[in-house]
C-alpha cells in the first residue's frame, strides 16, 4: 500500500512518479501542439529529439535514487508523450486527485494504474467534468493551497489555460482546513515570453521560506505582491522575462535544502548555493522545448 503524503513542496521526498520519455511519438503538427513553446520549435525545426530526452530524464532519476528516493515510471505506451507526469495527478495529503486533463492525453492515466493500484480507492478523487485542474497550477504550502486559474470569459479559447473557477472551488471544498489562494495568470497561445501555461512556470517556493517569481506571470498586481508580502522581498530570487521562457521556475525540490536545478541556470543556481542550498545540476534544456521542466515531470506521492 502507498500511504500518500504531501503537505508542501520541499520537505523531505520518499516516493514519486517521474514521467517517461520513451517511444514519445513523432515531432506533433504545428496545429497539435499544446502550447507556443512547443509550436515555436515545431515550426523551427527544432523540437527535441526522443534519444536526448531519454537521456535528460536518466539523468534526473539517478539524482533522485542518490538520495534515497524511491522512483516509480509509467508503462510505456506507444508514441505517446508522457514526460509531464504533473499534469495528469497531484497529491494533496494523502488524496491523489486525477486532473480533468486535455482529452487526447486520457491514456497517460492508465500508464499509472500499477500506482493508482497500491492507493486506497477511497484516497483517489476524481472531479467532476466541469472542474478543470492540472497538477502545474496546484502547490500545496502549509496551510494553504496555492492555485494558478484563469476566469476570464475568453477562457475556452485558450488551450493554455488548464485550470478553471470551478477547480479553486473544489479544492476549497475538498480541503477545507486549508486556505486555497488563488492568482490569475497570464496566458497567449502564441507567444511563449508572455504565457505562464502554469503557476510553477511564474512561481515556486524553495527551502522553508524562500521563492523564485515571476512579475510578469501574473496578471493582477495585488496577487503577485501578495506572494512578494508574504515571502518577504529578501526571500524571493525574482527571474526575468527570458529566465521564465527558459523554465527557471520549474526546477525541483528534494527536501529542504536540495533542488534540482538545470545546469544552464547560472544566475539562479549560484543565488540558491549563496542561500545554502545544495543543487544537483541536470541537463534539461530539450525537455524545456516542451515547455516544461523538472517539477512537470515529476509526481510527488510521498514526502515528510
């Protein structure tokens, strides 16, 4: 049996799922890419290659075993991408709530049932239809739980906004010890500089008390500096316009003191060894052509 439990981002990880990028399929049509970053290099010819991918994503899982984590992987479905394993499942204590994720991606599910298996039934929520959530836009973090929406009226024309109104409800809902904070993003189809597709693109705690930020992610002021407030300004490592392009928002925690970072990040990497941190540098840089990164890829079941 897995006993889930995950109350924040950072303390010390025990167990999760890390996606795959095997038999990912053939380089999608302009028009079957699910966000500009992966048109962008679709269009340009250079979207990245299954082998490099594969390579990236040993690398990570050897830094997890190192340190102890216990790593469960998909099957391997053919010519499906099942890399972003964040988007298809999030845990929250110890409920896993299944995303309402973009149709064509349904079979990623059932790539993890030999997971799902070893959960409790009751311990598995599945939302109803109108909820739309992804796992990118949920963190849990002490007594809250911090959500990345968009409920503007134009949302259903875009295919990257992944979590709506009714899925901050939900939440609160299911949770109702905890407070759900809920911040509107920035989202384009087009342009990948001025769309977050989730809030671990704009934002991500780290440590206990500390934060990468993106300004410009956010589309109200007031939410934004909210988190800026309730970090502290001293505490939070602010990235530009083309570090939030490159994913520095979306690296991940192995507990308190260790992150997993990209090892291009120079600026960043260097700030979280001056804060103390240890990180474990890993190539990634063709996984981010898909507009995700570390924390994407990775489900977190157990930590504590």
């Amino acid at each position: 049996m897995l006993h889930l439990n995950i109350q924040d981002e950072t303390s010390p990880l025990k167990a999760v799922l890390l996606g795959t990028a095997e038999s990912c399929g053939p380089v999608p049509k302009p028009e079957q890419a699910y966000d500009p970053k992966s048109l962008e290099h679709i269009l340009a010819g250079t979207y990245p290659k299954e082998a490099d991918m594969v390579q990236e994503m040993d690398a990570f899982e050897k830094v997890l075993r190192k340190h102890g984590v216990k790593v469960y992987r998909p099957e391997v479905l053919e010519d499906c991408n099942q890399i972003f394993s964040r988007d298809i499942a999030f845990v929250i204590g110890d409920k896993l709530i299944k995303a309402n994720i973009l149709p064509d991606r349904e079979k990623e599910v059932e790539a993890i049932l030999h997971v799902l298996d070893a959960i409790p039934p009751g311990n598995i929520l599945t939302p109803p239809p109108e909820v739309h959530v992804e796992g990118g836009d949920v963190m849990p973090w002490n007594d809250y739980i911090f959500v990345g929406t968009y409920t503007a009226a134009d949302y259903p024309d875009y295919i990257t906004a992944r979590t709506n109104k009714a899925a901050v409800e939900y939440l609160q809902k299911q949770f109702p010890e905890r407070k759900v904070k809920a911040f509107e993003l920035r989202k384009s189809n087009t342009d990948a500089k001025e769309n977050a597709l989730h809030l671990d693109c704009c934002f991500q705690p780290v440590g206990r008390d500390k934060a990468i930020l993106h300004k410009n992610g956010f589309l109200v002021a007031e939410e934004y500096q909210w988190l800026v407030d309730y970090f502290g300004k001293e505490n939070i490592f602010e990235i530009t316009k083309e570090e939030m392009y490159m994913m520095y928002s979306n690296v991940f925690s192995i507990s308190p003191r260790v992150v997993v970072s990209e090892k291009h990040f120079t600026r960043l990497n260097q700030w979280l060894r001056d804060q103390g941190f240890t990180v474990e540098e890993v190539p990634y840089a063709e996984i981010a052509k898909q507009e995700g990164l570390l924390r994407c890829s990775t489900l977190p079941l157990i930590r504590g």
